[in-house]
C-alpha cells in the first residue's frame, strides 16, 4: 500500500507518449515532444503499466461487474449497471490492448537487457491483463496481438481460441516463476520506488506469479478438470518452488495518492462535486447486504454508511412522520401501497440495501422526499464515507488477494485435489479477508457466525471478499452458479449474462473475418434473443462454458 505521488506525475507524461492508439490501426501516433520510448529506461515504464492494470480492475470490478454480482447497485441512469442493457457498442477492449501495448515495449526492452525481474513481472502483467480480456469477450487477439507496429500485415490478427490463451497465460506464470526464483543479489536495475505494487520486492512478485497461476486452474474446472487439478496439485505439492500469497500483508494493491482527480478515487465528492454524480448513484445492493446483515459481518461497515433515517412500522393507518429517534414513522396501509411496485420495504435499523434491477430503485424504501434519480436516498445504505475521498488507506486497486488465494485452496480440497481440511482452508480465506478490511480482531467471532458449510459457503465468501473486483465473483458464478443468484424484474432477460459483446467499430469491423470467425465458435443459448442478431450476444456460451451445463 504504497504512495504513488511522484511515480503518478511520471505516469501521466507516459501515458501520453506510450499508449498507441488502437482506434485506427492504419495510423502510429507518436508524440514528437516526449520521451522515445526506445530508449526510455524500463523502470520508468513500469508505473504505467501497473497503474493502468489496476485502474482497469478497479473501475470493472467496481462499476458494471458490481451491478452483475449485485454488490451494488445504482439509482440513477442505470439501465446498464443494473439490467444489463448492452448492445456491441457497449465495451470495447481497446484500453486493455493499450496497456499491453506498453507491457510489451518494457516485456521485450527487459529481455534484451537480460533483466530477469522485469521480464519476470511483465510476464505476469500480460497473464493478467490476457486473463481479463478472454475472461470477459472470450477468444481474442493473443499470439499475433500487439504487432501493429511491425506492418500492415499485423493489422489484423487472429482471434486465438480461449483455451489457448488460457495455456498460453499459464505457461507464462511457470516461466515467471522461474525468472523470479533467484536470491534477491542476482537481479539487475531494481528500482524500488518505481514499483508501486510491492517496491521491488522480488519474493512477493514471485507469490504474485504463483497466485494468479492458481487462480486460472481454477477458472478451467469445469472444463478441463485433469488439467485444472494436475496444475493446482504441483504449485501446492512444491511450496519452496511455488511460494503463494497466504497473508494479506502480501496482497497486491496499489493506493491512490488523491494529488488530482485523475490519480484519485474515481468515486471521489471532492473533484465531483455534482449533487447527482458518480458516488451519489451507487447504493449498497440488496443481496449483499441481507447476507452480510445475516452474519453480522464486520465488513459491511467498512464499506457501507448506515441508514441515515430509519423506516418504523407503528401501527394505525395513513402515518408519515418522524419521531424524537430520528425514524420515520410509517403505518401498513401506506407500506402496502408502496409494495404495490413490488419492492419490499426494509425495516433494518443500520443497513439497507437497494432492490436488484428495479425500474423504479431510485425509490427504495418510501423516498418520496428526494426521489431524482442518482441523488441521496436517506433510507438506504450509500458507500461508506470512505468512497467520498480522494484516496483512503482501504480505497485500493486491488489486484490479487490472500483472502482468494485461500479460498481457491479451499475449494481445491474440497474436490480431493490437495491434501488438507477444506474447513481450515477456508477459515483462512475468511480471517486474510478481514486483515485486509482492518477488521481482523473480529475473525474469531465472526467464523462462529459463518462457518465452513461446503462449496456453498466457500463461494460465498469469495463472493463477498472480491468486493471492488467483482469481475472476479463473476467469472467464479459462471463456472458454478455460486451463489446462487438472480435477475431482478428489470432485467433485460430473465438471467445474468456471460460475456461482453465484441465491439462493432473497434473488435468487428477492423478485423471482421477473424471476429467472425470467433463469433462463430461461440454456443447459441435460448437467452440470445431480442436485439442480438447474431451469436455475438452476452448470454452466448465461451467455449469455457460450453458443455458445463453451467451456470444455466
């Protein structure tokens, strides 16, 4: 959790000069005021890249990918974070092949000077960045990617069939492994404070590697089971080869310095200051917060205000009040009425949370008072005041965790793939999670209220402890239908989508035969319907999916 302030301002100047355009690949922009990335020193080039990536898990896994998992949800122009109203022109890759793009400048400037560490962390920046891509649109540009430099004839690659990628994404963590194993004396031109995940620390990289590497085995367990376990059982067999990510003190997050809205959070009141603005539309999702409410879970105050004004049932007909407490006082005949629009009011003292794709949310809980859309509702749970700053101890872009590193092995025994009590495994995920919220005095009590229960509760806890990288939760439900959730009454269909669709100006029409091709691998399903005219739909199976009968 280190202070980016100088290394954002180096980061800024970078961004400008490093990133090529991918809007039009018949033409290389090159800034004739900057630095030549040629002779640019490879630390000056790794801020960028680790920035980029964990701006981009941070701004996915806590915007759209929080509304499909249903941590949150919002209350104003909403109908794609909360119904999934998306067409091919919703989401294009081209901010992720960006950051590739300048991963591969530092990949092959570290290679050719033999620096190992580097070679070794941009290994692991494209597994992750090439694990979030095919994750989300499925096959995708991967082998002949990130070329254009080269020619014309790099225009316009192949779409790689997503289990390659996944290989090709595992073969590159083992070498990083490898690369990253030495004694701390052996590797070159280490400059710490450029590195703004774990400042040079090699050890930690190489637990990066290693954790990530188990985290795309485990993606691959419904569809490649032998393969899956095979990898899990050797880096779990060999620790002192294979070292993981265990303890929360070694999870990779970048802190945000908050000098301007740029390097700040993105969910910030300070530098937007719009009463109707990016905090003030996001609330605390109902199915997140009854299961937290449940166990009384001491994360949900971390992450969540409580309810400024709390709703009362009293009895008599035709109440509207507040009494000396501060609650509003309201009688069944007016709570019937509201219910009519089939939203249930919620009676909780300190946290509520919103309907899930609801076509009227922004009224949740009676708000007849200040009923615009993405403005405060004073009778549900907004993000914790925390959200509000430019940068907070605990706003981090997090990027791979010991709370999932855990949970992985948990679920890794609990499928008879590696020795040892699932029960503990999991525990452990649980106790590194509330580490890592600063809650970690509550485990002990807190495990009595939770306990190890099964796959079920496993995914459970994943699920709440990825919140900020939902993409993540995500990609685990699609490949178990845990938990086991549902799309609310404003849904565009009747159940959550898969995939995002290929863009049709940046992933289609510049490169149609080969995006064609890839939308012809995917699997037609009864949900591809309405306004999705070809396969290229976000409720088509990946080739993942396909054959898992999962998660519908």
């Amino acid at each position: 959790m280190y202070q980016l302030k100088n290394s954002f301002i180096l980061i800024l100047t970078l961004l400008s000069v490093l990133v090529v355009s991918c809007r039009d690949l018949e033409e290389l922009n090159i800034n004739p005021n900057g630095v030549d990335p040629a002779i640019a020193d490879v630390n000056f080039l790794l801020p960028t890249i680790e920035t980029g990536l964990g701006q981009t898990v941070y701004n996915t896994g806590f915007g759209t990918f929080s509304g499909i998992m249903q941590h949150t949800q919002q209350t104003g122009w909403f109908s794609s974070y909360n119904n999934y109203e998306w067409t091919s022109l919703s989401h294009s890759w081209n901010d992720y092949y960006s950051i590739l793009m300048n991963n591969e400048e530092y990949f092959n400037k570290s290679a050719k000077a033999g620096y190992d560490f580097h070679e070794g962390v941009a290994r692991i920046m494209r597994a992750n960045l090439f694990g979030l891509i095919t994750d989300i649109w499925g096959d995708a540009p991967y082998k002949e990617a990130l070329r254009a430099e080269q020619g014309s004839t790099h225009f316009m690659p192949v779409f790689d069939p997503q289990q390659e990628i996944y290989h090709g994404i595992l073969a590159d963590l083992d070498t990083a492994n490898v690369l990253l194993s030495k004694s701390a004396n052996e590797y070159r031109n280490i400059v710490s404070k450029q590195d703004v995940i774990y400042r040079g620390d090699v050890t930690k990289w190489q637990k990066y590697a290693n954790s990530l590497a188990l985290r795309y085995y485990m993606r691959l367990q419904a569809k490649e089971p032998a393969f899956a376990e095979e990898g899990i059982k050797r880096i779990v067999g060999n620790p002192a080869r294979y070292p993981l990510i265990r303890a929360a003190s070694d999870d990779a997050n970048i802190s945000y310095p908050g000098t301007s809205n740029a390097v700040s959070n993105p969910l910030n009141t300070v530098y937007d200051v719009d009463p109707a603005g990016a905090y003030m539309r996001v609330k605390m999702g109902k199915t997140l917060v009854d299961v937290m409410r449940e166990n009384d879970d001491p994360r949900l105050g971390i992450w969540a205000n409580k309810i400024e004004i709390p709703l009362k049932l009293v009895s008599g007909s035709d109440i509207d009040r507040m009494n000396a407490n501060g609650e509003r006082e309201v009688s069944q005949d007016l709570v019937t009425a509201f219910e009519a629009n089939g939203m249930k009011v919620d009676f909780h003292p300190d946290y509520a949370g919103v309907t899930i794709s609801h076509p009227l949310v922004q009224l949740f809980n009676m708000n007849n008072a200040n009923s615009a859309q993405g403005t405060v509702n004073r009778h549900a749970s907004h993000l914790n005041n925390r959200y509000k700053l430019t940068t907070d101890p605990l706003v981090l872009m997090r990027l791979i965790s010991a709370a999932e590193t855990n949970l992985i092995l948990a679920e890794a025994a609990f499928r008879g793939w590696i020795e040892g009590d699932p029960a503990d495994y999991y525990a452990a995920g649980v106790r590194e999670s509330l580490n890592a919220w600063g809650v970690g005095a509550e485990f002990e009590e807190y495990i009595v209220r939770a306990p190890y229960n099964g796959l079920e509760s496993i995914m459970e806890q994943k699920w709440i402890a990825h919140w900020t990288t939902a993409h993540e939760s995500w990609f685990d439900w699609r490949r178990t239908a845990l938990p086991a959730l549902q799309a609310g009454p404003a849904a565009v269909r009747p159940v959550l989508p898969l995939r995002w669709y290929y863009h049709t100006s940046d992933e289609i029409n510049k490169n149609r035969a080969n995006a064609e091709a890839a939308i012809e691998r995917l699997e037609a399903t009864p949900y591809q319907q309405g306004t999705d005219q070809s396969k290229n739909s976000a409720w088509s199976k990946m080739w993942l999916l396909q054959g898992t009968g999962k998660p519908w």
